[in-house]
C-alpha cells in the first residue's frame, strides 16, 4: 500500500497543483542572464589642417576605419584645377598620378577608429580648423549583473550577448573588467563590467542588449524540480513517495523509502494546499476477509467416523414416519 507523502509546494507561494515527479540524473548549468548598453569612448574630433577641398571621400557614418585607411582627402587648390581640367581622364588614374605630385593631405584617425558624425561631402571646400569627423576610439559594452548572481560571474567567462530588438545577431565576447559595486552600506552589492568591442565583433552605440554567461555546469547529477525542495530555518527538504504499513492517529509504520534517522519535515494543516494528511482508512477486502473468518469460525463442524466405520447420511425428515399426532383430535 502506497502514498505520496504530502509536503509538495508545502511552503510555496505558488498555487499550481500539486504533481507526482520523479528524481533523475542529468546535466545543471547555472546561466546568468546580464544587460548593458553599447556605449563610444575616447572620442575625437578630426579638424582640417589646411585649407583644401575634400576629394576621395570614403567613410561612412557607424563603420569602423582602420588606421592605416585614410577617410579621404585635402587637395589644395593646384590639384583640384588639374582635376578639374581632365574631367575626361579615368578618376583613379588621374588621382594616383598628381598625388604623388602634390601630395594632397590625407583625413585620417589617430588609431583604429569608429566614424560617429560626417559634417563633409566630396568636393567641398574647407577652411583650416574646420571639423570633419567625430569618431570614436573604443566601442564597450556596458554590462550589469544582478545581486544575486554577482558571486558567479568573472573576469575571462565566455558571454554570449545580442540586441534587444534583435536576438538573432549573436556575437560571443569574455567578460572584462569585472567590478563589484559597493555603494553604502549594501550587503548583497551588484556588479558591473566593460567589453571592448571589435570591428569584427561589436553592436552600434547606444544599442541595448542582453547576455547570457554560464559560470558553472555539473554533469550527471541527482536532480529535482526546485519547487519541490522545501526550506525550513537552514535545512532543506524534499518529499518524497513511501510504502506504509499500520497506521495510527499518531504513527505509521513505513515499509519502504526511507530509513532509520532521517530528518523528516512536519506541517501544518495550513501549508498543505491542495495536498491531503495520510490517514487510517477501511480497507473492504480486510473487512470482507474477516466476515469469512468470522462466519466459518462459528459454523459447526460435521462429525468424524471412526476408523472402519462410516457416518450415514441422516434421512430426510419429510420421509419419516412418526405415528399418529399425539394433538390430533
């Protein structure tokens, strides 16, 4: 005879049903879910140096540029009458033969850099000083990680991230710059740390993007729903299915399931939701079995012959004959 004891969700919050589940083996990954914002660093503004028209312009806004690509050029006045003179000649030719010539002013970034503003277009004039482009050094990732998972994130995870508004551009990146943020007197800080973006791997600024990080994976481990664990003061308890015998208003006996000296969780009426208490029942086959027991026990026994002798079967009473009735008148 069976039944579930019946402490499930005992202490949730939750007011699902209770379920019969069972414990399995399998793999646990703790995954921590982080977000940030793409945010643009160390950013520059690129002046002209001398007065000229621009030609050759090619960089556009949101790109990255290597430092070793000019964004375009400064041509002074001699060129860009030459220029304008051979209208006719291939442009590349032309440009790469009066180059050399009058070695027009190359727009460049100081390093590898992120074009955030053109305020220029091809052909135009411009005077010295003028700005020409707002680029950015660095793109980083700012990320943020809640209380609760500070504890499990550090420098050199592998996390994987992507845009709000559009989680199927995955990139992969490693956590860098790890920082726990200590702000007054709180006990359970969050965290916060940068990633430095590539060309081959990066979001536009100003994105908004989640992440996923797992810091721990166990394999082929005893599992349970969560749900089903019951905490009281700093024990932790799981129901779990037995076999019982005798029960009383006060015990049971359990065949199986258990064993001697294991801590067991008693609750109140209040926290067994939908689940029921076990109790002594009427059991009918018991009942119908003792009935016979009972019933054969008093039933009288026909009477034994002795050896060599045989017990003849009594006559039929409506056979015999008694003679006249003593009553009869």
């Amino acid at each position: 005879m069976y039944s579930a004891v019946a402490l499930l969700l005992g202490l949730a919050l939750s007011a699902r049903a209770q379920q019969p589940l069972e414990v399995r083996r399998g793999d646990l990954q703790i995954k921590v879910r982080v977000q940030g914002t793409v945010v643009s660093e160390d950013i520059v503004r690129l002046k002209s140096a001398v007065e000229g028209r621009v030609e050759d312009l090619d960089a556009s806004t949101f790109t990255w540029v290597n430092d070793d690509k000019p964004l375009g050029y400064l041509a002074n006045k001699e060129m860009a009458l030459i220029l304008d003179s051979h209208a006719t000649t291939e442009q590349g030719l032309l440009e790469d033969r009066w180059k050399q010539v009058y070695q027009p002013t190359p727009i460049e970034c100081p390093s590898e850099c992120f074009i955030l503003r053109k305020f220029i277009s091809n052909k135009e004039w411009l005077k010295p000083k003028a700005i020409l482009f707002e680029a950015a050094l660095k793109l980083q990732a700012v990320g943020r990680v809640r209380p609760e998972d500070a504890g499990l994130i550090r420098d050199g995870q592998t996390l994987e991230m992507w845009p709000v508004n559009d989680p199927t551009n995955k990139i992969h990146a490693r956590v860098s710059h790890y920082v726990l943020d200590f702000q007054g007197n709180k006990f359970e800080p969050g965290a916060t740390f940068t990633i430095d973006m590539s060309p081959r791997h990066y979001f536009p600024p100003g994105t908004e993007w989640e992440g996923l990080a797992v810091p721990i994976t166990k394999k082929n481990v005893l599992l349970v729903p969560t749900d089903a664990l019951i905490r009281f003061g700093d024990s932790v308890y799981l129901p779990v299915r037995v076999s019982t015998g005798i029960t009383t208003r006060e015990l049971t006996e359990i065949t199986a399931g258990t064993e001697q000296k294991r801590q067991i969780l008693v609750l109140d009426d209040s926290q067994l939701n939908e689940a029921m208490r076990h109790k002594s029942e009427i059991d009918p086959s018991l009942v119908k079995q003792r009935i016979q027991d009972e019933y054969l026990k008093d039933s009288p026994k026909p009477a034994k012959a002795a050896k060599g002798e045989s017990i003849e079967a009594l006559p039929d009473a409506d056979s015999q004959d008694y003679g006249e009735d003593p009553y009869a008148q």
